[in-house]
C-alpha cells in the first residue's frame, strides 16, 4: 500500500510540459496502459483465431495472419461470422 501512495504523489507532483500544458508523466503511463490492453486484446484474439481454424480443420496460421491484415476488429467479425459451425 506504501508504494501506491508514493506512486499517486509522484503522478500528482510530476512535471508538466514545457508548454505548461499539463500533459506530463501521467498521461504518458496512462496512454502506455492503454496500449498495453489494446495489445494484450489483439494478441488474445489472434491467439484464440489461430486455436479456432486449427480445431475446424483449416490452416491456423493462414487464417490469424488474415484476421491480423484485414482491418483487425473487420478480420476478426468476419472469422467469426464465416467460420464453419461445430
């Protein structure tokens, strides 16, 4: 709990920009955070795409490699409306 409020004194006494805009540590390691789950999201699915095809007979890797280039979230619905039914 220590480290939590030391985390949230550094975040509030951080430097702003030299602009004095107000954007300064703390937007940064929230903009990192936030990034971080969008990446954790698209490597799941991805992971979870290849785990499918592979379970209903078609080539994995083709299949996560379209998802990926196709407009990710567009690949990814599409998959999931086309895919052969279990």
């Amino acid at each position: 709990m220590y480290s939590l409020i030391n985390f949230a004194t550094f975040i509030q006494e951080a430097p702003v920009n030299s602009d004095g805009s107000g954007m300064g540590v703390a937007a940064i390691i929230i903009a990192i955070i936030f990034v971080l789950i969008f990446l954790a999201i698209y490597i799941a699915s991805l992971v979870w795409v290849y785990r499918d095809a592979n379970r209903r007979g078609k080539p994995g890797i083709v299949v996560a490699l379209l998802v990926a280039l196709i407009s990710w979230p567009i690949g990814l619905l599409v998959w999931f409306l086309i895919r052969d039914k279990v």
